[in-house]
C-alpha cells in the first residue's frame, strides 16, 4: 500500500506525500489519486506550487464530487498551500448547477426612456424641459427606470394611479426575489419620480391624487421604521456602539484566517469585515456602495493607502474618504489577496482593475448586500451605522457638530440633515444651558435687606 501511494503521489511536495502515507487508512475513496492528478497537473503547467493555478484543479478533477475531494484532502494535508485559486472553479461548479435562464443578480440597470412604457415615453419630454434642478431631475428619470423594470417584469400596470402605485409598492416590498426587496422609504422614492413624470406630463390629476395616498402610506411606514432604527441602535450603544462593531470586524477576520482560501465562508466572513470596516472609516449610501469599482471609485495607492471617491446617487454631489485608515487598509488588502500570499497584493490589484469591489468579478451585487452583510455582522442594517456615526460627532461637538454630519454623510441640501441639525441644535442648547447655569451657581446669591 505505501509503494502504491508513493508512485501515486510521486509529484507531490514531499510533506504531503509524507502526511498521506502515514495517514494511509484514514484516505477517503479516490483522495490520493486525485491528489497524484492534481500535483502532476502542477508540474506539467510549471506552476507555483505555493498557489497551484485554476488549470491544475480542472485537469485532475472531471466532476464536482471529485473537486470537492480534491479540496478536502489538500486543507488536511496540505494546509500552507493557497487554494485561493480553486475559488474560480468551485464558482464554476456552482453555476453548472443552476438552471438554465437563473440569475444570481437583478438584471443590468437599463438606460432611461428605452425600456419606459409608450405613455411615459411621451411625457419624458415634458419632465426633461420642467423648471427644476438638474439634480432632482436624474434623481427622477432614475426612479421612473426603477419602476420601469417592475412593469416590464409584470408586477405593475402602466397607467398612472391608485392601482399602479399599489402594485408598485407590493412589488417592491414584497418582490418574488427577496434580495430585489427595498424598504418603504426607497419605494415612495421610486413612486415620487413617476408622480413626478405624471404632474409635468399632464397626467389625470385624481390618478395622482390617488397615487399620492399611497405614497404617504409609504412615508408612514418609513417613519415607523426610523423608530425602529433607533431602538435598534440603542441595542447597538449598549453593547459598545463602533467599540462592539471594531471587535466583531476583528472576530470576523480571525474565523476567515482559520479556514482554507477556497472557503465560501472565508469570503462571507472577510466580506462581512471589510464592509463594516469600511462603513466605520466613512459610511456610504448602500446603493453608492455596491457600485465601487477597483482603480475608479476605490483606489489603492502603490503605497498601501487606499481611498475612495464617488459620485452620490441620491444627490447627485461627488465625495471621497481621504486617506482611509491603516488599518482598514490592511482589511482591504486582506480582502482583495482572497486567501493569496501578501507579496501577490500589487500584482492582485492590477487583477481586479475594473471589477467590483465586493463581487470581485465584473458583476455588480444586489443592491441590498452592504446591509445584508452588516446585519449579519453586528445585528443592523448598513444606514444604521450613519446614524450612530451622526449620534457620535453630535456628542462630541454639538455645536459644530450639523455642519460636520451634513459632509460626513453627503447631505445634499439643509433639508436632508434636518432631523440631525435638530438633535444637534437642542444638544448645543444644553450644552450652554449647563454652562450658563454653572456660572450662574458660582455667583455670590442675591440677598434682601
């Protein structure tokens, strides 16, 4: 049996053989063979045996079950090599599962007025050439593509009123693929936007009327939910507020370094991380989040220092993070290496020039996944996390403190940050308040003759 497996494992790093001989009765069906096929694999393409490449695990595996054999046995006995590269062919196996015509992703964002349904097409010129902000008009012409791509899918009619709004607003709360769902707040967005096309295009006024009941339905829903927020937020502050979210990045990163590179819970765990990690830095919009892209929004000097600049959907400004900290840096680079050795972080940059950020691929995400991740991570959705950062600047500095939160956040206008110019406005008047009553309290008391 051991000369079987030594002319078996005769291209194998001489630790592996080794640990495979000794470990001869405990070998699972077919693991030395395809280990054998693999290592010779290796050599034939004069790979890195440190990162054996893609090829080598497709020639020495021809189904999914070997593969999988492949892996196990290469974490078992042949722990310092990088799998990182077996990740593209495991994603390769998973999609052959998948039935034909499935998608992992919502269908690309198409360009305005190209999908629009012929009756909003006609009234596009009328919104184009109303007396509003430019911002607020792409705001709009990007809401109505929004609810476009519902009535295109059939959960939605195209006439404008109560019935369209009421569909709308189902299929967006409630849509068939939950990763597609978005909260009521995002939802009476959308339907502002085609309220919007109807009043300059000339729409039927009570369909309007109509479609604006359900939009203040979906106000109220928002403002319950915000009231939510901040319980939930309090739940947050009672267990250590950006403290806890730093302890549980570090969690997140040591359960990834404990599991192999090819790991799909490696990856959701470092993705988990590095988007908490990056929200704690500078905390973007979800939906300006998951657009990011390598070497065009985020950016990783030659130095190690990355930054991040990008144009808000929701108001139309630009923004950036400046320098981001050190030691989110080394997350990013964590994250990007995907389980590679640290001197491959250049090369592994120039790799992913122009991918997404958080798929890695050239595939955008779901919009939902920043606050798919976070709420997995620390128990709250990503835009929690702008207001706790707003919360802690308003304790700090409550008189400078609205100013300071309107460009942490990328407010677009004084109206955007009311709610927090308010908390700010009331805490600074307390603040003086304590002040002016502690001079008060230090001068001699009046007396009476």
């Amino acid at each position: 049996m051991r000369g079987d497996l030594t002319e078996i494992l005769t291209d194998a790093p001489a630790a592996v053989r080794r640990a495979m001989i000794e470990d001869a009765g405990n070998l699972a069906p077919g693991a030395a063979h395809v280990v054998g096929r693999f290592w010779s694999a290796v050599r034939d393409a004069n790979g890195n045996a440190h990162i054996p490449p893609a090829e080598a695990y497709r020639v020495a595996a021809a189904s999914e079950s070997t593969f999988r054999c492949l892996l196990r046995a290469l974490a078992k006995y042949a722990p310092h090599v990088s799998t990182a590269h077996a990740r593209v062919v495991s994603d390769e196996w998973y999609a052959s599962r998948k039935p034909p015509g499935s998608r992992a992703v919502p269908a690309e964002k198409r360009s305005t007025f190209t999908t629009w349904p012929a009756a909003w097409r006609e009234m596009a010129p009328a919104l184009a050439a109303a007396p509003i902000k430019s911002s607020s008009r792409k705001r709009y012409l990007a809401s109505i593509d929004r609810c476009a791509a519902m009535v295109a899918e059939g959960l939605a009619s195209a006439e404008l009123g109560f019935v369209s709004a009421c569909e709308l607003s189902e299929a967006y709360l409630s849509h068939p693929e939950k990763e597609r769902r978005i909260k009521p707040v995002t939802a009476a967005n959308y339907i502002e936007g085609l309220i919007a096309l109807g009043t300059w295009g000339g729409a039927d006024k009570d369909g309007l009327i109509a479609m604006r009941v359900i939009l203040s339905d979906l106000r109220d829903q928002a403002a319950l939910a915000e009231k939510n927020k901040y319980e939930r937020l309090s739940c947050l502050m009672e267990r250590g507020g950006f403290g806890h979210v730093a302890d549980r990045i570090l969690e997140l990163r040591t359960r990834a370094q404990e599991l192999p590179a090819h790991s799909a819970a490696r990856r959701r765990y470092m993705q988990q991380a590095v988007v908490c990690a990056v929200i704690l830095n500078k905390p973007p919009r979800k939906g300006d989040l998951v657009t990011w892209r390598f070497d065009e929004q985020i950016v990783r000097d030659v130095d190690g220092t990355w930054r991040a600049t990008w144009e808000q959907e929701k108001t139309g400004a630009g923004t950036e993070t400046g320098a981001i900290w050190p030691e989110v840096c080394d997350i990013l680079d964590e994250w990007i290496l995907d389980g590679r050795p640290d001197r491959l972080v250049h090369l592994r940059y120039q790799e992913l020039v122009g991918c997404n950020w958080l798929s890695l691929t050239e595939h955008e995400p779901y919009r939902d996944l920043p606050s798919e991740l976070t709420r997995a991570a620390i128990g709250v959705p990503s835009h929690d996390l702008r207001t706790l950062a707003a919360d802690y600047m308003r304790r700090h500095d409550p008189g400078r403190a609205a100013d300071v939160i309107s460009t942490h956040l990328g407010h677009g206008t004084r109206k955007a940050g009311a709610a927090y110019r308010a908390d700010c406005d009331g805490a600074a008047a307390q603040e003086i308040w304590m002040d002016a009553r502690a001079e008060i309290a230090a001068q001699p008391r009046f007396r009476t003759n």
